[in-house]
C-alpha cells in the first residue's frame, strides 16, 4: 500500500475570483459551501441543514454589487456555524513590522524571570545556543512570563522553533496538550446502493502529546502573553489548558486559528472565506484556550502596558486558575448522512437547482480520480450554475445536468432520473444497434430478426434520418449530453442511443442500403433493448472449436460455472480467442488462476483518492490477490478480442488475462472506464454514478481515459461489415496460426 501526493487542483489552487456577474458570485458561494461540506470537522456532528443555508444565500448573493455585500452575504452562511475560525477575513492593509528592540532575551522584572522569544534568529546552532542558556534560569525559576508577541511571521516561525527547544523546560508539572481532529474521506461514499469500492469518511484523530518537567524542577506560576501572530503549539495549549498555574494574556482577539488546519478561497476585493479543517480535543478536565485577560490588539506592548501588568499581577496572585467548562468540546456523534433528494420536487425550486450544481461540481472537484477527465472545470462552474437556473421545466432541468455530467470525461457515467437510466434522453430504443464504422452510422447488429425482417432492414444499412432528423444533428444533441473517456466511446455511446425514445413508442427511420437506395422504415421501441438492459444472445454454447484446431470462447456469454468444461474442451488447442467485445459475465476471478502461467499475483493497481482539509492524496494498494492454489488447467496461447465496447469489468478481465496468461490483445482500444463506481444524489432525485477509483497496471500504467491498449490494432471496415465478415476475429485466427 502507498500513499502519494496527487497534483489534483484544490479549492485554495483556484486564481483569484472576479465576481462580476451574478453566476461568477455564485460559483464563489458554491466554493466555500464545498468546503464547508465535505471538510468542516463539527458538521457531521450538528443538525445544521448546510442545504438550506445555501439556498437562502443564494439569492443575497446574486444581488450583492461588490466585494463588501458579497462578503456580508457569505458571512451571513459561515456565521451560521457558530465558529470564529470560519469566517470572511476582509481586506486590510499590512500592519507595519515594529522595529526589533534590542531587548535581552530573560530578564528579571523583580521576583518574575522573562523571557522574550520575539526575535529572529540566524541559524538553527544559534538558535539551539540561546535557548539552551535559559535552562539553568527556568530550572529555579517560581515565577516565570513568556513573551509570544512575535512581530511578524519570520519571528513566530522561529518562535516555534524555540518551545520545541523548551518542552521540557517550561512545565513544572504533567500536562497534556489537545488531539487535534479531522475529516478523512477514502474516495466518495456511494448515496445510493451498493459498491465494491469500499470508500467510507473517517473522523481522525491526531494523537495528543504529553509534556513532563525535567527533574528538580520547583512548582511554579507561568504567564503566556501572545497575540494574533503566536503560534499556538502543542506546548503551549498543553501549558494553559491543562496547568492551573499557567495563565494566558492575549493582546487581541483570541480563537484557534493558529492552532488548527485551514483552507483560504480567494473572494474580489482581496477578501478571502477561511474554512475550518481540524479541530481539537482538549482532555478531561482541561481549560481548552482561553484567555485568562484580554486587552485591546492595539495596547501598548512594554512593559508597562496593560498586557504585560496584567501578565506580572497574574504570576505574583499565587491563585490557581478557576476551572471551566470547555465549550469546544463537541459532544454529539459525528455521523454521516447521505445527501437528501428532495425527490418530491421534479422540477426543483431555483434554489435547489443551483444546489444541484453546487454539489455535482465540489464531489467531482474533490473526489474524482482522475483529475484530467475534468478538464477546464473552473469555468464549469458560473455557465451551468446559469443554465440550471433558466431551466424551464423538469426536462430542461434534467437535460442541463445531463450536459454537466457529460463535462466530465468519464464512461462510468450515467444518470438515473427517479430511478429510471437514460428517462429524459430516451428510455427505451430499437431492436437494432447502429455503430459508427470508418465515421458512418451502420447498422451492425440485429436483435429481433423477424422486426428487422418485416421492416426490410439489413446489417449495413447506413442511417439517415431519426424521427425525420438527419442522424448527424441528433448525433450532435447526444454527444454533448453523454460522458465517455475516449472519443471512440463517445461515438459509440451516441450510437446506441441515435434510436432512443419513450417506451413504447415507434421510431421512424431513412436507411441506405449498400445499393444506395434509400428507404424510410418503421421500428419498435422497447426497454429491454437498451444498451444498460440489453442481454447477449444465449443461442447454442459460449465456446466452440474453429477450424485449425484454434478455439473461441465468447465471454459476454460464458458463464461461472462454464469455464472448466469451457477449458476441458479446449484442451489439446493450439490456442484460445476470447472474444470480450462488450460486458462479461464475472468469470475474471475463476478464468485468469486456470490460465495463470505466469504465477501473476496482481493484475492491477488500485489507485484511490484521499482527500483532508482540501487537499488531496492518492492511496495505491494492490487489486485482490489471484489465486495459485491449483496448477494453471491450460497452458496454450491466447488472443483476446477488445475495442470500446468493453468496459470496466471488462477492461479488468483483460488486464487479468494479459498479467496471468500473457494474452495478446487484438482490435482496438477499451473504453478506458475501469475501476469501482460510486454515485452523487441530485435534488430532483437524480443520482449520478461515476468512477470512484482507478484500475492502473502493476507498472503504472493508465488505463482510464486511455483504455487497454490492442496489441495489434484491427478495425472493421464498411466493406466488412457488409460482406458479414468479422474482420478482428480473422486477424486473431491469423495471429495463433502463424
């Protein structure tokens, strides 16, 4: 198993935003929505409807006329969680760096030791040999103040430099810091169904860390002073929450966002949405952060300004602090919860159709395997947020998300509409299945003889027009509105659906024939017939002997408990072509240990995303092991025919074969969609199915969006198709013959 860093775009990779049209200031909203939903640590855990939050947003949004009234609008739904730390960080200019002061690093102001870690340093050595000095200082030290003010950034990464040096000499007792807590999603859990994928969402935990004071050391009072700029180390927070004697002093607003992971999405104006990732877990017990004074960030920060007082009165009170209940610790279950449906709106309210799109483009953002297959998918964004909300009806509605999902490269894709597959482009079609051969539209199989016989249509009959519409502007319509991962899929999807429409209903067609007349012809059409529902012929057996002692197996045919008396017959072959050239039966895991010669273990590579706080890793572990339990039952060589009709499983089954029997591929390449599916939930009860994670070879190697690649490449011909010959099966019988 591995993990690597994957160069998908995330959310903080977006340029800045220009929200200069209504769509654009929604396409920011959605973002930040994003965010929040899938990476926000309390939302599993709250009864907060972040749906609604969106919807009601949406229209303050699209009316806001600049930077300021959009951040008001977006304040408005991140104010909703109640958490300082995700909010709208407004535009202000830089505060001037003060001017170091030469200042030592401990002092002593009367009976209290000071330290002030505010400075910057050269190197690590010089470092190490500054904060080494205060050891024998704090080592008798009763009453002690910290000063973390840092100045700028440069000061508070070398601020945190040095209380790693410190952690066993600032404690004068055990204390125990926070976990720290995070989202972890192990690709997209499915909304609907079931998966072999195996993806779930996590809560993990980062353990918390316990600091123990070196030996000798007195019990003694500690103050922290910090401000906005303090790095809140585990130190530290483990000192103040957990150590009644330890006391913090902020110089302005105190909340853990230096504490805590974060996302930042750029708004106009220079605004920015900052997102909580993380959170923490105090232990039993402890004070969580919380400010024992607080005075204003602009005070004055010397000695005798009212933080440093504060500080030294604190440290000489000789009290313990008050204990107090820690509101951040979170009490409810975190659970999740697949996305509602608002089934009971076909033609959901504007609101929800904007939530439609906002929830399609972050799933796909974050959680889809192969970041090519999303092309341009910032600009995705505002042109279908506007076209779901001038859709007119359900149809329309439906057709744009049709068109959305069409924008991600992905054969895996298909949407169910209330449960029916293909509902609003065409639920059912002809008796016949029309391919694109040498770039025109044959009819290249028939399913019911006696239709296509009555009708007078022949295999090689060229398509005209559908329903009186010339095939190629029907073809146009499907083509934008259907997902593949390779053209060649594409054109095949297109194909099956040229004929589609209701239930039913009769389509209309005009056909020539290779003669060159042309005819207009009637056909039925049925659910049964299309493509996710059509079944393989099942006339005679799935294997046969072809002359020169060569046999063929049709795996869309054979079945599980075929493939020993498959293999008894083939014994004594001088070779096996496996015609995969649509969808197998299962038969992979029994078929590849029977021919494994090779002793292959794997055929593939899993390749999973996993996504925290935004950003994304990819997590590679081998495919199932294939068994070696039994000696290989045929040992001949083997060609297996292949082209964009196998998919997924398929593509699999070809993988397996070429790792365990070394099997030459033949024809042209796969539709390039293998690997588990998952689905996204639309309101309107559309659900959406895509590829959840990738099959790649044990090398690397792509498989998705390329397809398995044919060893020799062979494509029927019009001529071919027309003669009735199968020209990628004479080439295979060529091959095992030579």
């Amino acid at each position: 198993m591995g993990l690597a860093a994957h160069a998908a775009p995330t959310a903080e990779d977006a340029p800045e935003l220009v929200e200069a049209t209504p769509d654009a200031r929604l396409a920011a909203l959605c973002r930040i929505w994003g965010a929040v939903e899938h990476f926000h640590p309390s939302l599993p855990s709250r009864g907060l409807d972040w749906d609604a939050a969106l919807v009601e947003t949406a229209p303050r949004v699209m009316e806001a006329r600049s930077p300021e009234a959009l951040s008001d609008a977006l304040q408005g739904m991140l104010g909703r969680l109640g958490d300082p730390v995700t909010r709208v960080a407004r535009q202000t200019p830089p505060a001037p760096v003060p001017s170091a002061q030469a200042t030592p690093l401990s002092r002593q102001v009367g009976d209290v030791l000071v330290v002030d870690l505010d400075r910057r340093f050269g190197n690590f050595q010089e470092l190490y040999m500054a904060v080494s000095s205060l050891g024998p200082e704090l080592a008798k030290a009763r009453r002690v103040v910290v000063d973390l003010r840092a100045r700028g950034t440069d000061e508070a990464v070398w601020m945190d430099q040095a209380l790693g040096f410190l952690a066993g000499a600032l404690p004068s007792e055990p204390v125990t810091g926070p976990g720290e807590r995070y989202l972890q999603h192990s690709g997209y859990r499915i909304q609907f169904g079931a998966t072999s994928g195996g993806y779930g969402t996590t809560m993990d935990l980062r353990l918390a860390e316990g600091f123990a004071p070196a030996p000798g050391t007195p019990k003694r009072s500690m103050a922290f002073l910090v401000n906005g700029r303090t790095p809140l180390v585990p130190l530290l927070l483990a000192m103040v929450g957990s150590s009644s004697r330890t006391f913090l002093v902020a110089q302005g607003a105190l909340d853990e966002s230096p504490a805590v992971k974060t996302m930042e999405l750029p708004l106009a104006g220079g605004h920015r949405a900052v997102v909580r990732t993380s959170e923490l877990v105090f232990p039993e017990g402890s004070q969580g952060l919380r400010a024992d004074v607080t005075v204003p960030a602009n005070a004055d920060e010397g000695e005798q300004g009212p933080a440093f007082q504060a500080a030294l009165k604190l440290v000489r009170s000789g009290r313990a602090k008050t204990p107090a209940r820690n509101a951040s610790q979170r009490t409810g279950l975190p659970t999740w919860r697949a996305d509602e449906t608002y089934a009971n709106q076909e033609y959901p309210s504007p609101g929800l159709r904007t939530l439609a799109v906002c929830r399609f483009w972050n799933v796909m953002h974050y959680f889809h395997p192969d970041p090519k297959a999303l092309g341009d998918w910032d600009t995705v964004l505002p042109e279908f947020l506007r076209k779901a909300r001038e859709a007119s009806d359900a149809r329309t509605y439906a057709l744009a998300l049709y068109e959305l999902s069409a924008r991600v490269h992905d054969g895996h894709i298909f949407l169910a509409e209330r449960g029916t597959v293909f509902r609003t482009l065409g639920e059912a079609t002809a008796p016949i299945l029309p391919r694109y051969v040498e770039g025109r539209p044959l009819m290249t199989e028939i399913f019911d003889a006696n239709v296509a016989r009555e009708a007078g249509l022949s295999v090689g009959d060229e398509l005209l027009t559908v329903d009186g519409q010339p095939v190629e502007e029907r073809a146009a319509f499907l083509r934008s509105h259907l997902a593949a991962s390779t053209p060649a899929a594409l054109s095949l999807k297109v194909a099956e659906m040229l004929l589609a429409g209701p239930e039913g209903s009769q389509v209309s067609l005009r056909v020539k024939s290779a003669d060159g007349r042309q005819k207009e012809l009637k056909l039925p059409r049925s659910r049964a017939w299309l493509a996710p529902f059509r079944q393989p012929s099942s006339e005679g057996e799935p294997y046969r002997k072809l002359e020169g002692n060569l046999g063929y197996v049709d795996l869309r045919q054979l079945r599980v408990e075929q493939i020993d008396p498959m293999l008894e017959a083939m014994k004594g072959t001088r070779g096996i072509i496996f015609d995969m050239r649509g969808q197998p039966r299962s038969t992979a895991w029994e078929l590849a240990p029977r021919l494994n010669v090779k002793g292959a273990e794997h055929a593939a590579v899993v390749a999973r995303p996993l996504v925290s706080s935004g950003k994304r890793q990819e997590l590679r572990f081998s495919d199932s092991e294939i068994s070696r339990a039994t000696p290989p039952r045929y040992t001949g060589r083997t060609v297996m025919l292949v082209d964009e009709r196998a998919s997924s499983q398929a593509e699999y089954t070809a993988m397996m074969l070429q790792a365990t029997a070394g099997t030459r591929i033949v024809g042209a390449p796969t539709a390039g969609a293998v690997g588990d599916t998952t689905n996204v939930c639309l309101p309107g009860a559309i659900c959406v199915l895509f590829t959840g994670q990738l099959l790649l070879y044990p090398d690397g190697r792509p498989v998705q969006g390329v397809g398995v690649p044919p060893d020799v490449e062979v494509r029927p011909t019009v001529q071919g198709i027309r003669s009735g010959r199968d020209e990628v099966l004479e080439r295979a019988i060529s091959m095992l013959r030579e």
